[in-house]
C-alpha cells in the first residue's frame, strides 16, 4: 500500500519528511530508525538538527541503522558513508553514537559482517520508519537491478556502472569511486514498519513509474515496495512527470 504524498519541491519533501520522522521520535523516544545517505534526504537532515535545536526534539534514546557503506573506504573518508552520517547529523543531535550503526566498509571479513547486520536488525526487532532514496535504475540502498532475483540479506554488492558514473560526481577524483559496497538486502528494508519513500527531481521520473506502475521485478528493485504494507512515497511534481491518471 503506498500512499503518495506530492509536493512542490525540495524543500517542502524534506519539510514533511522531517515532520514524520520527528512525530515518530516523539511518539516512542526509543524508535529504531532506519537512516539513508545521498542528496535526497539532506533537507531532512537539515530540519530534524533545526528541531533539535530549536524546538528539543530528543533523540537520546534513538537507535538508528544505516542501510550501506561503500568497500574500502573508512569512516574518516569524506565520501563514506559514516562520515556523510556524522557531519550531518549524528553530530548535530544528542543522539549516543553507540546506537547508529553502519556497516564497516574496511572490514576484513564481508560475510561475518553481513550476517552480524542481518542479526542486528532481527534483534532490534526491524526498524520503526525507514528512510529511503532511490536510484536513477531504481536501486535501494545499494540492491541494483537484477536480472531474475531480490537479495533478502545483507550483502556485498556490485555496484552498476551507471551508479558509479552518477555517485562519481562526490568524488574529487572520480575514479576512485568505489565499485563494491556492503548493502542492507531487501529483507532488512522490507521489514521496516514504515516505509519514508523520498523521491525528488526529473531524473528520477522512471523510477517513480516502477514504483508505482511497473511490475515487481528485480530489473527494478524500488518496484518491491509494491508489496509493502506501510509506504509512504513523499515525491516532488518534476518526479511525477510519467505517472497518467
Ligand atoms: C546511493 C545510495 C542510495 C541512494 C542513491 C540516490 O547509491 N546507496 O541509498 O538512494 O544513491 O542518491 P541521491 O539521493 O543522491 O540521488
């Protein structure tokens, strides 16, 4: 089921999106909250540091779980994804950094790592609402197209040429992109209670028609969240452009 939210812009998806998760917080203090990287939800960052600040939302009692990390790179490199977390805002909030997890890119063992994050989210019971952006290919977290299956647990994962080509653009010299990460599988997200579905800019209109029009198929993996009980899709008009009612 999955309900659309559309806006106008940038600023008012990661405006609402920001209203959910802090009602979420407020409501159950101790909410599991599962965390996404990249541009999209950086307005939302941006919004749940200024109620932080300004209006005491509390996060002291929130566990948050990070659904990737590129390979080989570690925590101190500004492009991974710890880093992305911590500037952003794990160290803009009260939150205790022992609760907000990410899979450690530098680990040496891939499969010990994956599977003790498979077993962290079981123990954590799923997460309460988890955030999510897509690829222009309709990835999640890092589950790329496929040509027959959806990936259920954590795994090391290939990245696509296109995602390294797009995701290049962070990256001071682009061929250092990575083209392995640890990724969060599709059992970790579709657990999750709540899915916060954040999709914004023209470049995205395909994925928003396999998610709501496609078929499910692992060829675009957001179109699982068909099958998902709670989605809340917040998308901007420009997003919208190929979806006809
Ligand atoms: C990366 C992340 C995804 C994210 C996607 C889109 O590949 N692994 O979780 O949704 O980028 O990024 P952006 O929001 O910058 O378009």
């Amino acid at each position: 089921m999955i309900e659309i939210i559309r806006v106008k812009d940038y600023e008012t998806m990661s405006l609402y999106a920001a209203r959910l998760v802090a009602a979420q917080v407020r409501l159950v203090p101790d909410s599991v909250l599962g965390l996404a990287t990249g541009s999209t939800p950086l307005g939302m960052y941006r919004e749940l540091v200024r109620q932080h600040r300004e209006e005491g939302l509390d996060f002291s009692q929130v566990t948050t779980i990070n659904l990737d990390e590129y390979c080989g790179l570690p925590g101190t490199h500004e492009q991974s994804y710890r880093y992305y977390m911590d500037s952003n805002f794990f160290s803009k909030i009260n939150i205790d950094p022992d609760l907000t997890f990410i899979p450690d890119g530098m680990t040496t063992d891939i499969d010990a790592c994956c599977e003790m994050y498979d077993e962290l989210i079981d123990f954590l019971g799923g997460t309460d609402i988890q955030v999510l952006g897509v690829g222009e290919n309709g990835h999640i977290a890092f589950n790329e197209p496929h040509d027959y299956c959806f990936t259920a647990q954590t795994h090391k994962a290939e990245l696509t040429e296109n995602t390294i080509e797009v995701n290049s653009r962070f990256f001071d010299d682009p061929a250092e992109t990575p083209h392995f990460a640890i990724s969060m599988g599709m059992r970790g997200i579709m657990s999750s209670k709540c899915i916060l579905m954040l999709i914004s800019g023209a470049r995205k209109a395909d994925a928003v028609y396999g998610l709501l029009r496609g078929e499910v198929t692992p060829r675009c993996p957001v179109s699982i969240l068909q099958l998902h009980p709670n989605v809340k899709l917040i998308v901007t008009d420009d997003a919208f452009v190929k979806i006809k009612d």
